[in-house]
C-alpha cells in the first residue's frame, strides 16, 4: 500500500473537516478510483494530518494525472480554507 501524509492549519475547523474528512470532499473524489482505499483526518490542538491511502504509488500518480483538472479544481476551493499546508511525505509500506 501506498499512503500521502499532508499537514494543515485552518481558521475554519468544521468546513476543512467538510472538504478533508474521511467521507469529505477530497475522498469523494479519490473514489472515482478502485485503488484508492481511505482516507484518516487526525486532528491535535493548532493542526490537523491527513493519510490517503491507495494501493499503490502508481495507482495514485495515475489517479492525479487522469484527474488533473477536477483536483486542481477542488485544491483552488480549498485553498481559502488552509492557513498553512505541508506535504509530509510520500511512503509505501514494507511487505
């Protein structure tokens, strides 16, 4: 498996919850993908994380470039909903 780890701060905790929680927006739109498998909002004091999960690294490199234009779509939505955002990583799991 293969997950996208992302770290947020928002002004506005129940719409970024709305757009990133796990039956959110977001996930609404990695489901249009058979390799996608959830996604986790984890949330502690001042910021939340989020975890996608998919099946594979290539299964969601090919789900960003088949769906370019409805991700950056929904990205500009929620770009007034963030304060700060930071890709933690990128990581596969070890079999």
């Amino acid at each position: 498996m293969f997950v996208a780890i992302w770290r947020f701060t928002t002004a506005n905790a129940d719409e970024f919850e709305r757009h990133y929680g796990t039956y959110g927006t977001w996930s609404q739109l990695f489901r249009r993908d058979p390799a996608y498998i959830r996604t986790d909002l984890l949330r502690d004091d001042d910021s939340y994380v989020t975890l996608d999960w998919w099946a594979s690294r290539e299964a969601y490199d090919a789900f960003r470039e088949q769906n370019a234009d409805d991700y950056a779509a929904l990205d500009r939505v929620c770009e007034e909903l963030t304060l700060d955002e930071e890709k933690l990583g990128e990581f596969a799991t070890v079999e």
